[in-house]
C-alpha cells in the first residue's frame, strides 16, 4: 500500500518548474483484479497468498477511455471478501492478456537476459527463451544470468503465447530507458516475440524507397550495377526483401530466363547495421529455395568483388558463353563481371 501511495503522489506533481506542469493525470485503482487461493503446495497451506482468477477488462477500459491511468497492484480479492497476495508477474500478464495488449514491459534490476556467455541478448522468441530457461535450470554455472530473469522470463513467455505481440524486459536503474526501449532501433534491454521479428518476402511497390536506401551506397562504391527508382519499380517483383521489425534491411533479385530454366542471382544487399550474422546467407538460401520452387535448374550471379563469398556457396566459375543468349547480350564487357552458376 505504501508503494501504490508513493506512486500516485509522484503522478499527481504538477510543479510550474518540472516536466509534470499541467499533466493533470488521474490515477484509478480498485478491485480490477479478482484472485483464488494457490491453496496447498507440497503440504504447505499457502493461506492468503494467491493467483489471478480474473481481470476486469471491461471496468479497466472504461477508466482508460476516460483518459485515467489506471494502476494494478498484486492485491486481489476473492468473491468470499477475502484479500490475496499475489505475484506482480501473474497480475502484469494477465491484464495484458485480457486488455488484448500489443505490448508489456517489465523493469528489472538487470538490463535483460543474458546468456549463459553473459552476452545481453536484444530480442529472443518465446521458443528460444524457453530453451534458455531449460539451459539455465540444468547449468549450475549460469552466473552471468540475474536472478530475476527467472521471474520475468517465464512471463514474457507466456504473455506472448497469449497474445501478447512484443514483451519487453529493461533495467529500472537505466533514467529514460523504456524511451530508448521503445523508440530507438536496437532498444536498450531484451524483447521477447512469439514469431521472430525478422522475414523474407516477395517485395511490393511500397519497398522501393527501403531497396533503394540500401544499394546505392553498395552502387556508389562499385559492387552494384546501377538501378535508377523507375528501373527497380518495373522490376520489383522480381524482388525479395528482408524485414525486421516492419523495416528493411535486405534485399536481392531473381531474374528468370525461361528458356534455360535458370535465373539469375542478383542485388544482394544487407543493411550495415545487420551485417556478420548470417543475414545474407539466409537470403540467398531464401532465394534459391524460390528459385527451384519454380522450376529453375541452374542459379547464376555475375560479380566484380564476391567471388569467394559465391564460390563458399556452391557456385563455380563459368565463361561469359554460358550465359543465357539474352543475358549475353547485356554483358558489359567494359565492367567485365565475373560469371559464376550454381546447380540446384
């Protein structure tokens, strides 16, 4: 009770000289939340210490339609009267999942989850944080991991099973960190997702701007041909992109030559920020699946700087007569790109 007070003391400041003047934030609270007893646990009668029953999402809602902040303290209360202790990770997943949240953000002692290397991991799926709670229960040398990710973790997992699209976990002792959680790209603590926030899809005319962002640094530089914004448009669908978190962040082509059942291979682009891990070869690999999915035979890339990068792959080097004849015809001999192909 002394907390829930603290807190709505602080929300109610509206000091001229402080960031709260003029915030005029009401704050409700009540009996939102109905709990039951955990009952007896290995022959122990945990008395007044309980679980959430219920949510009142409806009453919530009403209070947040009406512009209220609504807290939710680990109190519930029970339709006998009776008032239960519960887990402040019980009450935050169960008014997510009932309030059909989008997001849920724990503040921890730590800055997120680490592994067992002690390395902060950005964001994670549900299935990989329930592999690295198996890990971390069967490795007693788990150091590097705090012990509240044993608390949260378990949570975020199961709000995202339920529905809950993005569950964030942060440092409390970080000023402004669920602002740079939120806002910035790479965030300041671990996200967890029930689907990973990376995909490869066919692009749309909507793409052309992110495709274009990323190839002409690599055009600038001489790894790419130049494609002007009219020449991608035309040729979009042959393009496949890479998204994380709704942003683009890699791209490539196919361009197919039907009279040879080969395609050609080609735009491979990555965003610098995501480069060295793996990202490109999950492209290609995504591309040539597409490619021998629609009955190409043979993959085929011209390149003045990869060679090797294509030649670890699979790809062996072939003279410019191996091409298709139309593509023959397009080879700039003054460029004089090195023709590689590739058998599926």
């Amino acid at each position: 009770g002394a907390i829930r007070v603290e807190i709505e003391a602080l929300l109610s400041m509206g000091l001229v000289n402080s960031p709260m003047a003029g915030a005029d934030i009401r704050v409700a609270s009540g009996n939102f939340v109905t709990a039951k007893p955990m009952g007896v646990r290995d022959a122990v009668d945990l008395q007044h210490t309980g679980e959430v029953r219920r949510i009142d999402a409806t009453g919530i809602q009403k209070r947040l339609d009406d512009g209220e902040l609504v807290m939710l303290s680990p109190l519930g209360y029970s339709p006998t009267g009776e008032a239960f202790n519960l887990s402040l990770e019980d009450v935050a997943v169960s008014a997510a999942i009932a309030l059909d949240a989008d997001k849920l953000i724990f503040l921890m002692d730590s800055e997120g989850v680490h592994n067992l290397r002690g390395e902060l991991l950005r964001e994670m799926t549900a299935e990989k944080a329930k592999n690295l709670l198996r890990n971390l229960s069967e490795n007693e040398q788990a150091i590097n991991v705090s012990e509240d990710v044993n608390y949260y973790l378990p949570a975020a997992v199961r709000a995202c099973e339920h529905g809950v699209a993005r569950t964030h976990l942060i440092s409390r002792h970080i000023d402004g960190a669920i602002i740079q959680e939120l806002f910035t790209l790479d965030g300041i603590g671990t996200m967890v997702t029930e689907l990973s926030l990376e995909s490869m899809r066919q692009a749309n005319i909507e793409d052309v701007g992110g495709i274009l962002k990323l190839i002409e640094p690599l055009e600038a530089e001489g790894y790419l041909v130049r494609r002007g914004r009219e020449h991608i448009e035309v040729e979009i669908n042959h393009f496949y992109v890479m998204e994380h978190d709704n942003r683009i962040i890699g791209c490539a082509a196919l361009y197919p030559f039907n009279a040879t059942r080969a395609a050609e291979f080609a735009c491979l682009a990555i965003d610098p920020a995501y480069r060295g891990a793996g990202r490109g070869d999950k492209l290609f690999y995504y591309c040539a699946n597409q490619a021998k999915t629609q009955g190409f035979k043979n993959l085929f890339c011209l390149t003045t700087r990869t060679e090797h990068w294509f030649l670890e792959r699979g790809f062996t080097e072939q003279n410019v007569e191996t091409l298709p004849a139309e593509k023959q015809k397009l080879y700039n001999f003054q460029r004089k790109s090195k023709v590689f192909n590739k058998t599926l």
